[in-house]
C-alpha cells in the first residue's frame, strides 16, 4: 500500500465519510446524473454551479424531445404567409443540446475509463504550453 493512501485513508478515517452533495430542488431525469457525478468526482462551489446548469438543460432537452416525439407533432408548420416552416422546437433543441455540451465541456471531468487517452491529452496540453512561451 501507498504511503499517499495510507494517509489518505487516515484523514478519511479521522473525519468520516465524505457527504454527498444533494441535488438542487426541482431537477427532474437529471437528478440521477447529478448523483453519479457528485458520488465520482469532489467539484468545488462553481462547478457545482456548471453541474447544476447542465443538469436543467438535460431537464429542459428531455421534456422538448418528449414534445417532439409526441404522437401527432408534425416538424413542419404554416409560416405568417402560409408557407411550410421548420417547427420552431427542432431550432430550439438544438441549441439547447449545443449549451448542454458546452457545459459539460466546462465541468472537465476526465474518464476514468480513458486512463492513456487522457494522459495522452494531458501530454500534448503540456507540450503547447511549453511552446506558447
């Protein structure tokens, strides 16, 4: 064992269980990702913000896409002179999707599961820095 692990499974010993951070009020579907990130990674106050963010935007894209694929919505409307128009929703999702992404992108939670991929990010991050000087 680690003598980082050690300690830091004193400390952990010393002051309890770290608590889980609760959901804000209101989140719907989302609420189960909030769980599992806060349950995965340690944010600090604005990347609970982010997070929160995010997960309204999820909230907010569920319920447009459930109006979409509502049985008898039609994509296609009448325009102010009658012509067919794009239902103004399919504009409105996609944005919505784009704001999700970038708030997403904004937390930087890595993958566990990417391990050299990440590392290999990391690598190239630090080489244009150098370079960038």
């Amino acid at each position: 064992m680690e003598l980082a692990s050690v300690k830091a499974g004193a400390v952990q010993a010393a002051v309890g269980p770290i608590p889980r951070v609760p959901a804000p009020k209101g989140l719907g579907p989302s609420a189960a990702f909030w769980r599992q990130v806060t349950a995965e990674y340690d944010l600090r106050a604005d990347e609970l913000r982010l997070l929160a963010d995010a997960c309204r935007e999820m909230d907010l894209v569920d319920r447009m896409q459930a109006e979409i694929d509502a049985p008898g919505h039609d994509l296609i409307g009448s325009g102010s002179q009658g012509q067919p128009v794009a239902d103004p929703l399919v504009q409105e999702i996609r944005q919505h999707r784009a704001g999700l992404q970038r708030l997403l992108a904004g937390l930087k939670l890595e993958d566990p599961a990417a391990g050299a991929a990440s590392r290999s990010a990391s690598a190239r991050k630090a080489a244009n820095a150098k370079w960038q000087r």
